[in-house]
C-alpha cells in the first residue's frame, strides 16, 4: 500500500509505434514515480524519481514493480495477498487421526504441581519421556497412520499444556493431610467438615502465596536500585559417589556429596558450593560460612540492603546462629551492608529458585570422583549464564558457633520457629526486628548486652572466626568397605582418590 501510493498512473502521452498498430505491443498506461523523503527542517515532501531509482530506494526487484504496476491498472489499487486463501488445504490434519494423536497423548499419566498455587491447567510427565519418544509409540501402536513427527510435535506443542519431569517429588504434609481427610469425609458425606476443611486449606494456600509475592517484588526492585539485593539460599539433594551403572551401587553405602546454592535474584546468577562429607556437616557453620564467603567475593560492592529468601530447616537456616551472624555483619557493616533480612516461607510451600537450578542436574551423567559431580554441575546450564561451581575447601569454613556466643547473650529472647522474618539495620546495636507473620507487627528482641557492645566498639575490629575444622573428617569404616568394594568397576584415578579418604 505504501509502494503504490507513491506511483502515479497516467494515460499515454504519445505513441510511436514502429510497427503497424494491429501488431505492435502498445502500452496502456504511464507510470510516474516519487520517494518521500524528510528535510533538514521536519518538513516530508515526495521527489520524482526514475523507474530504475524506485527500485533501488525501496529495495525492489522489476518484477515486484509489474506486478504493482498490473494491480493499479486493474484495479486502481494495492495488490490484495492471496496466500491461504485457497480452498482445497491438501495437508489440512483430518479430524479422524488428529483425534487418534490426542488421544494417544491423553493416553499418559500426567500429574500437576504441587507448587502451582494458581488454578493451573499445566501437568508433567516422567523425565524420561520425551516427544521423540511418544511419536515413536504412536507409530509402533497405529503405523497404518500417515502423520509425521512435526505434525505429532506441533498437536503436542499447541493443544496441550504438558511439560516433561516433575518439579519435585516431595508434597506439603498439610495439603496432603487436607486432601486425605477430604476423601473420607467424601465417604460419609459429611458437607460440614468438608468446607471447613476447605476454608482452612484455602487460608493455608493463600499464606503461602504471601511469601511468594514477598520474594517477587524485590527481585524487580532489585534491577531498578543497584543498592539493594536478594537471594535465595537452600542445600541441594545429595548426590551419592560413585555415581556407575552396575547394580551393585543399590546394596552400598556411597560417599554423600554436599552442595549449597545461593540465587541471585536480579540477574539470574547462581553459585554452587560443592563438597564431599569428609569435608563437613552441613550446620548452620557451612551456612553462614558460605553467606560470608558470597558476600566478601560476589556481592556488588554498591550493595547495602540484603534480602534472604530459604526454608525453614530449624538446623540450617532458622537458629539462633544465623541470626547472630547477620546481625555481626551488619552491625560491622561488613561489605558495607547495613541492612539484612530472611524470609521464611510457609512449610512445604518453600520451592525457590535453587530448587529449579538442582532440577536440571542430569543425574544420569556418570559420576565417580567429586570434579567429575562439580563438572555435570557447571554444565547443566547455559542461559542465562553457566553455573558457577565453588569448591570448598576446609578454609572456607570458619566456626561462627565458637566465635559469636562471646559477643552475645547466651540464650534467645525469643522463639526461632514461629518467626517468618527476621531483619537487621544498623540503627539499634542490640536488638533484632522480627514477625511471626507476613503482615503481622514488628517484635523486637535484645540479643546482646550493653557491655558487649562497649567491648565491641573499644576493640573497633572485626574479628575472623577460626577454622571450624583441622582435618578432613573421617567416613565410618562399613561405608569405606563398600566403596572398595564397588572400586573394581572404577578407573584408576577413581580408586586412588576413594582408597585416600580417612576413616573410623
């Protein structure tokens, strides 16, 4: 439409044929042209140009000019597009075999997730399914069927709302509770209990949507100030080394491999700290031992407002060390932070970010030496960056729950569990803020004591915990016993590494 507003049909000015009129190819019409153009001063005004300059302005082959050129003189405008608009669809899917493909991919048990708090119509198959696969059991159960696999894969991709591996395996322990009571009051037919026990169980849902919102409205805040951060922290599924093919591995005890992971939120960025359990436990010293090593290494320097987002996993995260521990980094103003907080989420509702990063593990890499399990880490995923893999050694573990009692009084003022969050700033020495709701008032603790604090701001230094370990710590000797027995299958490197390890 833009190209032939810009031509000009106009009737022939002179003929000059060189042969006789009944054979000669007369023209019926001229054709002028212009391009528009924009001047110094904003004003558009439209230049007369050549045939030869139309083309190469607009980037136009002669033929697409005719075939302009034929449309105004038919029909005095634009060419219409005419594509789809055939009646006969020789590969249009017959209503006969796209219902054989649906119901062939109905045929499959899917399941929902149990983390979807929405109505979501969503479900998911094994991970060890794919389309590839389905369209190859399609062929085996109908090969009089004439479909291709872009027909099965584009029915797959458009009419059904399937993805393949479930989100996770464990469910919360009240939903499930909720829905047990439900069946059985399903049996007697007991109305009453039956919406009571829905109300609740919407409640339930509802408070545990709270917190997602909670950990959604600074993940945008973050990328608009560069001064404040948030992060999601959780320790991943133990993987179990070696990681071999033969049967074997079923009846033996394996050697537990530990990873922490820390989320960050505003860029996607996720930094895994990977360890055997002959390196360490996993306590509330490896997690503050690794919030400390984050922050000293990772964190932007212009932050100053952290934001913690974990489970409430009581000998972890929810203690009375961690919450010494961010109020010593921000009471030090460590980095420069001024500000701490941890969210806790609702019990069996706490599905974060690390918990999708471990979802794309392939578990199926062979795996017999920990650089072999940090390797399959650091592939697993590539936008919108590859993960990065710490290994941790024992330096990095330092003994916070040797150190911090010192500066502290010995007990806490208040109870850990019921607290859903918990916030340090630096306007008051002594105390934390705490909520044993999401919307619920702001309590105040006093975890320390005013000479504490005098000490404190005499000594005017921050202080180094030592290293929470001196030596590696040793496996039990029937542990040790199995993993040499499953060496016969393993390369060399691998039994020399697993015939080193200290044990009772």
């Amino acid at each position: 439409m833009y190209l032939t507003g810009l031509i000009t049909v106009m009737p022939v000015a002179q003929r000059r044929p060189r042969n006789v009129e009944e054979v000669a190819k007369l023209r019926e019409a001229s054709f002028a042209y212009r391009v528009r153009v924009t001047k110094d001063n904003g004003d558009v005004v439209d230049i007369s140009v050549c045939a030869k300059a139309f083309c190469s302005f607009h980037g136009i082959s002669k033929n697409k000019l005719y075939y302009l050129q034929q449309s105004l003189k038919s029909t005095g405008s634009a060419p219409m597009d005419k594509r789809g608009k055939h009646s006969k669809k020789h590969r249009q899917l017959n209503e006969a075999t796209a219902a054989l493909i649906a119901s062939h991919i109905k045929s499959f048990k899917a399941r929902q997730s149990h983390y979807s708090l929405k109505d979501s119509t969503k479900t998911y198959l094994p991970e060890s399914l794919n389309i590839k696969t389905m369209y190859k059991l399609f062929k085996e159960l109908h090969p009089a069927a004439v479909v291709s696999y872009d027909t099965y894969r584009q029915m797959f991709n458009t009419q059904f709302n399937i993805s393949f591996g479930y989100p996770r395996t464990d469910t919360c322990a009240v939903c499930d509770e909720y829905t047990a009571k439900v069946k059985a009051l399903s049996v007697k037919r007991n109305e009453q209990q039956i919406q009571q026990l829905t109300a609740m169980n919407i409640l339930h849902k509802k408070r545990a949507e709270t917190f997602y919102n909670l950990k959604k409205n600074p993940k945008s805040e973050q990328k608009k100030n560069k001064k404040k951060e948030a992060i999601c922290i959780d320790f991943a599924k133990n993987i179990s080394l070696p990681n071999i093919a033969t049967n074997d591995v079923y009846y033996k005890r394996q050697l537990a491999m530990y990873s922490f992971n820390v989320h960050v939120l505003s860029t996607s960025e996720s930094i895994f700290y990977v360890y055997h359990e002959g390196i360490a436990k996993k306590g509330p010293n490896e997690v503050a031992s690794f919030l400390f090593h984050f922050i000293m290494n990772y964190l932007d320097d212009e932050v100053q407002e952290l934001e913690i987002f974990c489970d409430s996993a009581g000998g972890q995260n929810k203690n009375y060390t961690i919450f010494k521990f961010i109020h010593y980094i921000t009471n030090n103003k460590i980095h420069g932070l001024t500000d701490i907080k941890i969210t806790f989420p609702i019990r069996g509702h706490s599905y974060l970010e690390c918990d999708k990063n471990a979802g794309l593990w392939n578990l199926k890499t062979l795996m017999e030496i920990p650089k072999d399990f940090e390797e399959m880490v650091k592939l697993s995923r590539t936008k919108p960056s590859s993960f990065t893999v710490v290994s941790v050694s024992q330096k990095i573990i330092l003994d916070w729950k040797k150190m911090l009692p010192s500066k502290y009084i010995a007990k806490c003022p208040f109870r850990t569990q019921p607290i859903k969050i918990i916030n340090y700033s630096t306007s008051h020495s002594r105390l934390l803020e705490y909520r044993t709701t999401f919307n619920g008032p702001r309590l105040t603790g006093i975890i320390r004591s005013p000479r504490q604090c005098q000490q404190s701001l005499e000594d005017g230094l921050f202080e180094l915990p030592p290293p929470a370990y001196n030596g590696l710590l040793p496996i039990s000797s029937a542990k040790f016993k199995d993993l040499q027995s499953l060496m016969k299958f393993c390369a060399p490197t691998t039994v020399e590494f697993f015939r080193q390890l200290p044990h009772d």
